[in-house]
C-alpha cells in the first residue's frame, strides 16, 4: 500500500476579485493580483511603471493586504514580470523603498523576468532583508 502524497491532497484557495483584474495604476502600467491560501500575494505587471504609478501600486497593494491577509500574517510576494517592460529609476526606488518598509513581507520570488530585470533584481536584493529569487517559470495567474 503507497503512502498518499500529502501535496496532491492539499487544495488551495485562490481568491481572486473583479476589481484587483488589470488594473490601471498609469499610462502605460497595469497589474492583476491573487491571494493563494491567505499566505502568497501574487501579482502579474504589464507595462512601463513611473514612480508615479508604483506609488499607486503600492497603495492599491497595502489595501488588498489589509483585505485578503490577517493582521500581521507573514507572506510570500511572487511577481509575474512575463509582461513587465521595466521601469524608471524612481519607480525602482520607490518600489525597493516600498518593499523595505514591509515588515510582514519574508521573500519575493521574481518570475519571467528579463535578462536586464534580472540583473536588477540580483543588485536589489543586497538591499533587501530577505530572498529575493527570480525565476523563469511559466503563466502562474
């Protein structure tokens, strides 16, 4: 008799919402949001983003933290860059500000990125008090 893989039995619950589905947060920068299992904020940007626009990112990020997330409960951020075209210079400060300033945040798992996206999630990461790992993986939203 095989023992059950506890990982198939395990079923996530994804909450996704009408209103957190490409969003307008700029010109020219979008993003969809999910929450899996009340633990993994997981985002998909498409675009360009100004600090502008991540200022609204991050505004639009702290509100469905306080909606889909306990008070104070740690979670993983996995960022679906597959349709990221990157973004200024402020925008990257402000988003690695951002970051910083996340006490309940304990990694970040980067995945499609560019090859210049990349490098700079590697120089980011020194910044950072936790992993920061960028992967090339496939659609996860």
């Amino acid at each position: 008799k095989s023992a059950k893989n506890p990982i198939r039995q395990k079923k996530l619950v994804i909450d996704t919402r009408p209103e957190w589905t490409m969003v307008a947060l700029g010109r020219n920068f979008r993003v969809t949001v999910c929450i899996v299992d009340r633990s993994i904020l997981v985002t998909r940007s498409s675009g360009f983003s100004t600090s502008y626009d991540i200022g609204r990112y991050r505004q639009f990020i702290k509100t469905i933290l306080r909606e889909g997330f306990d008070t104070n409960q740690t979670y993983i951020h996995v960022m679906d860059w597959s349709e990221y075209r990157g973004g200024s210079i402020g925008a990257r400060n402000t988003a690695i500000r951002f970051m910083q300033d996340q006490p309940q945040l304990r990694g970040i798992l980067i995945c499609n990125a560019s090859a210049f996206l990349q490098m700079t999630v590697r120089l980011s990461e020194k910044l950072l008090s936790f992993p920061a790992i960028s992967l090339a993986l496939t659609e996860i939203l």
